[in-house]
C-alpha cells in the first residue's frame, strides 16, 4: 500500500516525515549503505570537500540526524594540514570551532550523540546538538559561516522557508550547500533508476528494516522534490548568489551550492 501522496496534506507531511524517521532510526546508517552501495559515502565527502570547514568556522548542519556530516566536517578541521596551519598561528584568541547538529526529531539526534561518544567524540564541545525546524531556525541572523543539509530539503514542508532561513543565519560571505537526491534524465540508466527505486528500495526497507511503506514514501518524496534547475532558481529567490550545481552519478544525487553576499 502507498500513502497515495498526491493528496496528502501539509500536516500530514510533516507527520509522516516524523514516523517515518523515528522508525528508520535505529537501522538508518546501514540502510543508507545498502540503498546507495556505499555511494552515501563519497558523496557526503564531495560536501564537505566543497564547504572547504576552517578550524573556527560556525557550521550549521541542517537534518543532520545521525551526526554523519558533522563528523566528517570536524575530521576535516582536524587534518593534519589544518591543524598545522592553525599552530603556525600564534593567535591565541582563534575562536572555537562550532558544528551545530539540527535535527526535528529526538530519535535521530540521540543515535548522533551515540555515535559521536562511540567515535571518541562524546565531550568534544565543537559539536552542538540542536532539536529544531528547518523552516523556524532557532539561530541568530548572520551567525554562521556555512550550512550544510544532506538529505534533508525534501522532507521540509515549505522549502522555500527552508532555504530563507538557511540565508537569513548565513554570515555575509557564508556559503549554502545542499546535498539532496536529484532527478536522472540519461535515457536507460533513468528506466533502471527507477526499477531499482519503485521495485528493490521497498523490498529491501521491508528486509531490513521491516517497513516497507517508509521506504515507500522516501522512494515517492525523491519524484516529487524539485528538478535541478528549478531547485537552483528557489535558491536564487531566496536571496543567494553564485547558485549552481553539481550532478553526481548522473544526477542520482546533485549537490547545489549559493553564497550569500
Ligand atoms: N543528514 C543526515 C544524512 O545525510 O545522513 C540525515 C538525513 S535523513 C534522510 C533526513 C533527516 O531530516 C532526518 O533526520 C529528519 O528527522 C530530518 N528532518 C526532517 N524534516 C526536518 C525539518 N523540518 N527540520 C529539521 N530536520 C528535519
């Protein structure tokens, strides 16, 4: 059975959206390796190797559930090559880094700190977990100098709100990148996207994770999001400059990037 998406209202969106990650959050990280082949990965890694973290930065990881861009954000300020470059500086008022984790649901956020203890991360004050909206930030205007939202936008009920909020807290200079499931054109792999997403996706959210509709809905959420041009022009509207996009793996996933002047 599907929801029959088409008519579903807003308040039911946000209910399912919120069921459906408190039902997948305990198997959400090997699911994700399962769906994507490991793909998530890499593709989390081109993310945050675009956000270009600096040791100091005030990141803001939107939707960021398990904590998964977060760590690799802070493993970023951490190399080596960072580090050094901070030690050379005998600046001892360098402002302390801060990644902020906001996720809507509770369930998501404490598999995130779960894991940041499990990585030796459990005191580190760097990373900041926050249960909050996408759409209502709980931010100050012009705090941050990047935000971050991996798999994430297409859940949010108003998008544009989203993305408003994402520039209202964005410093002058600061940079929005979003990572999202995209939409694939390339006549043939497009008819076998599909197979696999409509057919193997639910079955294998039923397998694994026993919940076939979740999956279900996920697989629907991804033809319903925006194309990448259109996405682009929302994030225009929303005030950013510089807009483009990136498609990997044919646009099995894109990732759009804006900076705000
Ligand atoms: N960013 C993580 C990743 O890439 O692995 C998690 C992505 S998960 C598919 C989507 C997350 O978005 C869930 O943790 C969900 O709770 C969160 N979410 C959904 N709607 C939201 C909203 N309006 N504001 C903040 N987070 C939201």
């Amino acid at each position: 059975t599907s929801f029959g998406f088409k008519e579903v209202k807003e308040e039911e969106k946000s209910r399912l959206v919120g069921n459906v990650f408190t039902n997948v959050a305990s198997s959400y990280d090997l699911m994700n390796d399962l769906m994507s082949g490991g793909l998530h990965r890499l593709w989390k890694e081109r993310l945050v190797s675009k956000l270009n973290p600096f040791p100091g930065m005030k990141h803001l990881d939107v939707a960021g559930g398990t904590g998964d861009v977060a760590f690799r954000i802070l493993d970023s300020i951490n190399s080596v090559g960072k580090r050094a470059m901070r030690d050379i500086q005998d600046d001892n008022t360098l402002d302390e880094t801060q990644i902020f984790v906001c996720d809507i649901n509770p369930n998501m956020l404490n598999v995130g700190k779960k894991r940041a203890k499990e990585r030796g991360l459990g005191g580190d004050k760097s990373l900041i977990w926050v249960e909050g909206d996408a759409e209502a930030l709980k931010f100050e205007d012009e705090s941050m100098d990047g935000y971050t939202i991996a798999f994430g936008i297409r859940n949010v009920t108003h998008i544009e709100k989203a993305l408003s909020e994402a520039y209202r807290v964005l410093k002058p200079g600061g940079r929005f990148l979003c990572l999202e499931l995209s939409h694939v054109e390339l006549p043939i792999f497009k008819e076998l996207y599909d197979y696999y997403s409509f057919s193997v996706i639910p079955a294998v959210g039923q397998l694994v994770a026993g919940d076939r509709e979740s999956y279900q809905y996920l697989v629907e959420s991804i033809r319903r999001f925006p194309s990448q041009d259109k996405f682009a022009s929302m994030i225009v509207d929303a005030g950013f400059q510089k807009v483009e996009y990136e498609n990997l793996v044919g646009g099995v996933v894109a990732i759009h990037s804006g900076l705000k002047f």
